[in-house]
C-alpha cells in the first residue's frame, strides 16, 4: 500500500506540472487566434494527457526491480511512448483532419521540436545548476528506499 501511495504521490506531481505547462501552452494559442475562452474538453483532454505523461514518466525513470538503464533510453522510451499517446488523442479527439498528411507531418515535427527543446533546456539547466541526471536518480532512489 506504502508503494502505491508513493506512485501516486509521483504521478500527482508530475502530471501537476505537464497540466500548469499546458494551460499555458493553450492560453496562449488562445489568446492568438481570438477565443474568448477555452472550451471545457481541452481542459478534460489536458487533465487526461498530463496523468498519462506522469505515469509513463514514472515508468522511465523509476528504476524498476533493479533495472539500471541509461538516462537516452529513458528519454527516447518517454518520446515515443508519449508520441503515440499523443496520436491516439489527435485521432479520437480530431484535432486535425486525419487524412491530411501536411497536418501529420506538421504535427510530428512540431512533437519533434518541443520534445527536443525540453530535453536539451533541461540539460542546459542541470549542466549550469551542476545537476547531473544520475546523481538525480541517485537521490530519488534513496529516497525510495528510505520510505
């Protein structure tokens, strides 16, 4: 029960954040194209993905039955499986229309760029801060261990 209370508390947190940087995201596209308002379904579908993303950023980089795996495969696991989540919702939510291939491609890259834009911002912050991922991963299983 402790371990599931512990999942939860990290995919809380998590996702807390992924859904602060997407009503931001989303405001701000708003603001642009005139909407008075954001409709209630992308608050649902924003809530829905940030859960999603907190726990399969929870499975990256919890290390699982002493598995060690490299912070590369964690990101490019992350990446995709975040990718095709985000497919899934472009196609059940039609965000865009399915068929149109300039749509798929301008939404891939767009994936693409920001995916990449997070990975090397936060890189460039530890690298300045003087925080190396491992010596996060270390601190947060120790920490796991000592709950």
């Amino acid at each position: 029960m402790k371990k599931f209370l512990q999942y939860i508390a990290a995919v809380k947190a998590v996702a807390a954040l992924a859904f602060a940087a997407q009503a931001m995201l989303v405001t701000v596209v708003a603001m642009f194209l005139g909407w008075g308002s954001i409709p209630i379904s992308y608050i649902w579908q924003m809530i829905g993905l940030a859960l999603l993303y907190g726990c399969l950023q929870h499975i990256a980089f919890a290390d699982h039955e002493g598995k060690h795996r490299r912070t590369a495969g964690r990101l490019v696991f992350l990446g995709c499986s975040m990718f095709i989540a985000l497919v899934g919702f472009a196609l059940v939510f039609q965000w865009f229309p399915a068929q149109s291939p300039i749509h798929w491609l301008a939404f891939a890259g767009l994936y693409a760029l920001a995916f990449l834009t997070a990975v090397f911002t936060l890189r460039l912050v530890f690298r300045l801060g003087g925080i190396r991922y491992d010596q996060m991963l270390a601190a947060y299983k120790a920490n796991r261990e000592e709950g």
